[in-house]
C-alpha cells in the first residue's frame, strides 16, 4: 500500500474515532450524572444533523450571501439549539420521572423516543425517506507532505472536534457547573446537601451531551456530504459500544474508546484478508474479546471519580 492511500485510511480512521468519540462521551455524561443509558443519543444526533441542514438550506434559497464557514457556524449553532432542547425535553419529560424506576425501563422508553424521532423524521420531514446531499462547506484540495496526502476538510474537522472536546474537559473541570456535575455524579445526595441544584445540573448534563451529539452529526454531513434518517443508528450503536470499551462513566475513556473502535473499522477494512464488508463484523467481534477481557473497560471507573 502507497504512502497515500495509507494517510487516507489513517485520516478517515481519525476523523471516525473523533465522531465515536463526541457521541461516546455524550453517554458517558448521562451514565456519569444519572447512571442512565439514553439510546435515543444515536437519533438526537441525526436530528442534529438534519437541523444544520434545514439552517444550511434556508440561508442558500433565502439569496443571503455569506461565507462557507458562516454558513457552518449558523448551521452548527441551529444543530446545536435544537439538540440542547431535545436533550432537555427527553431528560424533564421521559428520564427524571423514571429515575426511581429500574434502569431498563429507561432504556426501553429512550430506545422508543429514538424510534420516534427516527420515524418522524422519515415520515413528516419533506422527502425525509431518501438521503440528503449535506452542502459541499469545506475547502476541497489537499496538502501535500512528501508523499503523505492531507485532506484540507479532514484537517479542519479534526481541529475543530479537538477544539470541542478540550472545551468541554475545561467546562467539566473548571467550572462552577463542571464541577456540580462532578459532585452530582459522586454523590447526588451530599450534592444536594450541600446546595446543588440537581434538576439543573441533569438538564445541563443532557443538554451538553445532546450538543455533542449534534457537533458529532453536523461533522458527519460536512465529511460525507450526505445524512439520512438512518444515519442515527450505527453512530449511536457505535458510540455506546466506544463509551463501554473505555469504561462507561470515564471521560478519558470515552476518547479513547471512540478512536479504537475506528482503528478495529480500518484494519478490520485495509489489513486484513477480508473483504470490507465485513469490517464491522471484525469491529463487533474484537469488541465482545475485549468486552470479555474486561468488562468494566479499559480504562476501569474509579469509585470516586465519575464524568
């Protein structure tokens, strides 16, 4: 295999492992805060998407002349927006007054939210069954370093996903919000004790997670140049499967989860005797022996550190 062809598969394995990561880390915050699995993550995430096309679509038939990336940033802050306000209605309306309820009931009733917002989308969106073409935003062209070939949208998108995620490590860490998370997480009832407002702080949490998922599925669109109704599915399929390999409540190894789980998707893909088809049947296969291995993750949560 040539130089080139070898930076591509590398570049797309990072840019997977960024959006694994992104989604990955929005369940490690719910689970962290709440200990809840939400699996309309995977969804909301494809609502975010077709909201930064809905932004992205109106600007272009409305004739307002704007640049490439004001355009992503209108996008992305209506992705955003919306995401954030769903995040906040499922966590008010379905997750809070189940939170006495055993843990599968939450699951059950976010996997049928999911199933709505997947449904509604295909159904009531105008021609919402067949793919949308995502606006072509980034810059096109390469950059050549010897005979390493660097996509300009690649390297901007995983800036940009490198970008959020030190932002949010510094708002989980060092802000009087950041830090509530953290005490809810450690002890929700001394937390509430001490004054935190809990109600708050989980609404926050689900609608940080929920953004991300947005970022998550707006980068997938700019990098694909195409969203379905679907889209959803695997994402979210592939980011709870990242959040578990690197231990489900563990910040660190949601990142870490999220870019091994593209890595197992690329050799299961270029290095191995199989045909790509069945890279995600390698990917599954190598997560249960990791699974298997340890079943806390690898990066294991310690009892007193959550989020």
């Amino acid at each position: 295999m040539d130089m080139a062809a070898l930076s591509q598969h590398v570049t797309n394995s990072l840019m997977l492992g960024m959006m694994y990561a992104l989604v990955a880390v929005g369940f490690t915050l719910f689970f962290g805060v709440l200990d809840v699995i939400k699996f309309s993550h995977g969804d909301v995430l494809m609502v975010g998407a077709f909201a930064a096309y809905t932004v992205a679509a109106a600007l272009s038939a409305s004739g307002i002349a704007a640049s490439s990336f004001a355009v992503i940033a209108l996008a992305l802050a209506g992705a955003i927006l919306v995401t954030a306000l769903l995040g906040i209605l499922i966590a008010r309306v379905l997750v809070l007054p189940l939170r006495q309820a055993p843990a599968l009931n939450v699951l059950l009733i976010t996997l049928m939210a999911g199933t709505l917002l997947r449904e509604a989308v295909r159904l009531f969106y105008p021609d919402g069954a067949n793919p949308k073409p995502f606006p072509r935003l980034l810059p096109s062209g390469s950059m050549e370093l010897g005979a390493v070939s660097l996509r300009y949208d690649s390297l901007i998108l995983l800036a940009a996903g490198l970008v959020v995620i030190i932002a949010v490590h510094v708002f989980i860490n060092r802000t009087r919000y950041g830090l509530a998370m953290k005490a809810v997480a450690q002890d929700s009832e001394t937390a509430r004790l001490m004054g935190v407002n809990f109600d708050l702080v989980v609404l926050g949490t689900f609608a940080l997670g929920s953004a991300l998922a947005a970022v998550a599925g707006v980068m997938n669109g700019l990098y694909y140049n195409e969203i379905n109704f679907g889209m959803g599915l695997f994402l979210g399929v592939a980011g709870f499967s990242a959040a578990i390999i690197g231990g489900m409540g563990n910040f660190y190894g949601a990142l870490l989860g999220g870019f091994l789980f593209a890595a197992l998707q690329t050799i299961g893909t270029v290095a191995l005797p199989i045909p790509s088809a069945y890279r995600d049947v390698f990917t599954f296969a190598v997560v249960i022996l990791i699974m298997t291995w340890r079943p806390t993750g690898l990066l294991a949560e310690a009892p007193s550190e959550r989020v």
